[in-house]
C-alpha cells in the first residue's frame, strides 16, 4: 500500500493528457487510494496526494477526520488529589486534521483567509454547541483538545509539503497513524493565487475496519449479548486447555 | 509485530503484551492471585483506556480461574456449596457494579474512582499482610508455630440463616458469605479484578475457612463473577477486547504455571511477605500518580464515556 509510484505515474499520465484536453480546469487532483483498511496489522497508513493545476499556484491540502463529539475535562485539586472538575463538549471536533502545502503557509494566505477556509489548526472551528455553555475559557479548553490530538499525532504539528514536479504537477504525503478513526474523512486541495484561493477541489476517503478487526469490533456492537458469551466461551476454552495441557508436563 | 486491537482501538506490539501477561501470570501462579490488581493497572500503562482495561480484565480473570479451579479440583480443595453462596452474593454485586460503572463513565470519574479503589484496598490489604506475615516470621523464630483455637466465637456467629458447609467444617450463617461476595462481585466491576487479594484474607479472618480451601474455593467464585462481569461489560459498555483478552491469557496461563512451581520452594510467610511488597507497591504506585502534578491538566473523551 506504501510503494504507491507506480499507480502514481501511470495517473500523473492519464492526468498530463486529460490537462491537454481540458484545459479548462483550473486544478485537478486524486489520492492514491480512496479506501484506508484497518486490518489486523494496521500499523498507519502513507496516502499519497497528487494532481495538475493549469500554471503557477499555491497548494494547500487539508485532510480532516470525520467530526466526534468529545468533552474536554479539566483537572483540579481536590484535597490534595487531581480530579476531573470543569467539562466543555465540543459537538464537531475533527478526529484528524493533516496539512501540507507548497510554501509556508503565512506566505500562502492571510489569517482572515485560513479563519475562512478552515485551513490549519489554529483555524479550525470548534465551539460548544449549545451558545450559553460559551465561556469565556473555550480558548484553554481548545487548545487543550488541539495539544491532546497532537500528541496522539491525529493533529498535524508542522504542515507537511507539497512537492511541484516542474511547475503544474504536485504530490503530497500525509501519514495516518494507527490511532486513526473510522469514517469518512474529506481531503480539500486548495489552488491559491496570490493571496486567494482560486478553487478547491473535495475528494472523500473512506478509513475503515477490514476482516476480522471490523467482524469484532460489530458483534461486539451490534450483537453484544453474543459476543459477551463468545468471549467467556474462548476464556474458558483457553483456561481449560492450558490446565490440561500443562497437567501432562 | 504490531497488532490492532478493535476494541480498544490501538496498535499494541503483541510480544509486550505476552510478556506482560506472562509476568503476571507468573506472579500470580506464585501466590495464588488472580493477579488483576496487576493486569489493570499495567494496561492502562501500556495506552489502553481505563474502561477497556478492566472490561477485558474481567475475560482474563474467567480464564485464570478456570485453569486454577480444575488443578485444586483435582486435590478437591474445592468446597463448592461455600462457593455457590459467595458466587449468589457476587452476581447481584457485580451487576450493581456495573451499574455504578456506567454512571461513573457518564460523569468522567470512572477513571479516579478505578484508581483510589486501587489505592486504597491495595494500600490496606498489603499493609495488614506485611505486619501479619512479618508477625509470623518472627513468632517461628522465637516461639515455633502458636496454637489456635478451631473456632473463635463472636457477633457474626449469632446471625440467623445458618447453613452446615461440609468441606470447610463450618456451622454459619448464609449471610455472611453472601455479603462476603456482594461486595467482592462489586469490586470486580468496577476495579476488574477478580478480588482474590481481599477475598482470601475475608475467607480467613471473616468465614474462618481453612487455609487449604480458601484458594481453590476464591478461585471456584471468581469464575462465576468473572463470567457474570464479562458479559455485563461486553452488554454495557462494549469494553471487552477479545484480541487483547487472548494474547493476556495465552501469556498468563505459562507463565502461572512456572509461578506454581517456583512458588513450592518457598515458604508461607515469606510468599506473603513478597505479595504484601508487591501490592503495597503497585498502590503507592498509584497513590503517587493521584497527588503528582499532570503533565497536561486537561484531558480528552468521547462524549458518554469516561
């Protein structure tokens, strides 16, 4: 899944030709792959970005996981011990965000541009859902949940690079690491000039569980009484035979 | 090397976690523990969630105690009516257990709660076995072995509902062993431990059970709680990693049975002198972290869980 190059060239050709018949469009971009599997041995997955744009640009492309909600607790000491005191709920939190771009990003855009198109961390919106439960410390809560998916790597630290190959092709790496959720995630390209975005082109990328981790992970959602018993059926299967086999030594 | 793990949803290297479940079969194989109050906490260390931690603690537990019940089965150190009655008391705990669990998660503090149980029970049973153990390994260098009395009577042996437990020679009340596994089979709950550590002194010093029974008798208990908690965690939380599960036991079953046999050569109080380090240990352990300064005071989680 990793070694994606040859996929990579033969769509990079059937893209230069296509660039030829259609110019017309300004940007034209795909992944490597539009299905993420975790299997077994999921350890993290490279997908690969790439695409053409119709002359010199910027571009930004921004992989955002599928929103969970996710209460962020804060620690207080109570009698000397650290306890769970004041909660937010951020109703739209993305489980992943990755970005890279062709030049760093404060050369690329102006901050009311980033705030508008979402682009980078810090741009993101998260809010509380409900408008009363805004306090005045969403920012501490924020950037709590920020450094939080950061250091679980699921939020990009540095934005990562997309290479020009001459001066209309472009491909970008990001990696998913193995914490990644399930869903669909939504990679944006963005085409800037001179200061504007020009236009984004939205692909979706589907990341989910493939073969025997999704079979476990759904009995045990769906039919949990089953899995319940099936996993006191293996436990005592697994204690019986060791007692057994072990009797004989 | 890696495996994924779908319900705890993490990429874990599987030759840790046969390590890691060999130790404490080890340690427990040498003491006669399930070996839960060590399971817990070093999952939770090793980055899986505190709720699945214990969910899959309790499958790890069922499988111990199977193959520990069938080797003082077969030495019929097993008095299974005793066993019927703690594990009665036990269902009703460990359903009320997880119930307490559920509200727990809900409000964020299943986490804090997990760990003072920890501390504190750790704290306490080991403080008593060290000054007991310790008691005793002087007493048998001053004054060799104490006589005891076959009964002591007081209060408990007035409550009514008395019952005749053959096996382990004793003439009392049904409530006692009832309450006894009421409040174990609630410890399993919420701490994911089979409760061995407190169940076998209880047995002792409240039941007055003969040390010879109490270990196969505990573990003929902790089966059926065990199986109970299993599938009342899978049902409301969804918090058995049966993957993880597998890879724990595969390790914990070799590695008690090198414990057992290593454990043979030693002798009674210094066994129980070790375990009460051991368990006094793994709770200063804990109570440090409860009073230490986070890293980050703020922390993540799904919303409706802990």
């Amino acid at each position: 899944m990793r070694s994606s190059s040859p996929i990579f060239l033969s769509v990079i050709a059937i893209l230069l030709v296509q660039g030829m018949a259609a110019r017309a469009q300004p940007l034209v971009a795909d992944l490597s792959q539009h299905l993420v599997a975790i299997t077994a041995g999921f350890t993290g997955a490279d997908i690969v970005m790439f695409g053409a744009t119709d002359g010199p640009g910027d571009v930004v492309v921004v992989v955002t996981g599928p929103p969970k909600p996710t209460i962020v607790r804060r620690k207080g000491r109570l009698a000397g011990i650290w306890v769970n005191r004041e909660a937010m709920l951020f109703a739209d939190a993305p489980t992943f965000y990755g970005i890279a771009t062709s030049k760093p990003i404060d050369e690329v855009l102006a901050a009311n541009q980033l705030d508008r198109h979402q682009i980078g961390v810090d741009h993101i919106r998260l809010l509380p859902p409900n408008p009363e439960a805004r306090r005045d410390d969403i920012p501490e809560f924020r950037q709590a949940l920020v450094r939080a998916r950061q250091r679980d790597g699921l939020f990009a630290t540095e934005p990562g690079k997309v290479t020009f190959l001459g001066e209309r092709l472009f491909r970008a790496r990001m990696a998913l690491p193995a914490k990644v959720a399930t869903g669909t995630y939504r990679v944006q390209v963005f085409l800037v000039r001179e200061g504007q975005v020009v236009t984004v082109q939205t692909t979706p990328l589907l990341v989910s569980k493939i073969g025997f981790s999704a079979d476990v992970f759904d009995l045990a959602h769906q039919d949990s009484a089953l899995y319940g018993l099936a996993a006191i059926l293996i436990a005592t299967a697994a204690g019986w035979t060791a007692a057994v086999a072990f009797r004989r030594i | 090397m890696h495996v994924y793990l779908p319900i705890a949803e993490l990429s874990v290297n599987w030759f840790t976690l046969l390590v890691v479940g060999s130790g404490v079969g080890f340690l427990s194989g040498l003491f006669g523990v399930g070996g839960g109050f060590l399971m817990t906490p070093l999952l939770i260390f090793l980055g899986v969630p505190a709720p699945v931690a214990v969910g899959t603690g309790a499958a790890q537990i069922l499988a111990s105690s199977v193959s520990g019940v069938l080797a003082h089965w077969r030495r019929q150190n097993v008095d299974v009516q005793m066993g019927l009655a703690l594990a009665a008391g036990g269902f009703v705990g460990s359903a009320l257990g997880i119930w307490i669990f559920t509200l727990l998660r809900q409000a964020g503090q299943v986490d804090l709660v997990i760990r003072l149980c920890f501390v504190i029970f750790l704290g306490s049973v080991g403080g008593l076995m060290l000054v007991e153990s310790v008691r005793t390994w002087f007493r048998r260098a001053t004054t060799g072995v104490r006589k005891r009395k076959l009964h002591e009577h007081y209060w408990l042996h007035g409550l009514p509902f008395k019952l005749r437990f053959r096996r382990s020679k004793l003439y009392i009340s049904a409530l006692l062993p009832l309450t006894v596994g009421f409040a174990i089979g609630i410890l399993t709950a919420i701490m994911g431990v089979g409760g061995g550590f407190i169940l076998v002194p209880a047995m002792i010093y409240i039941l007055g059970m003969p040390t010879q029974m109490v270990v196969g008798t505990s573990l003929f208990q902790t089966l059926f709680v065990a199986a109970n908690v299993t599938i009342l965690q899978s049902v409301t939380n969804q918090t058995v990693d049966v993957m993880l599960a597998l890879l724990l036991i595969v390790g914990g079953v070799v590695g008690a049975q090198f414990g057992t046999r290593f454990g043979a050569r030693l002798r009674g109080e210094q066994l129980r002198i070790l375990l009460a380090l051991l368990v006094l240990g793994v709770g200063l352990k804990l109570a440090f972290d409860l009073f230490t300064t986070p890293d980050d005071f703020y922390s993540l989680a799904p919303e409706g869980q802990g």
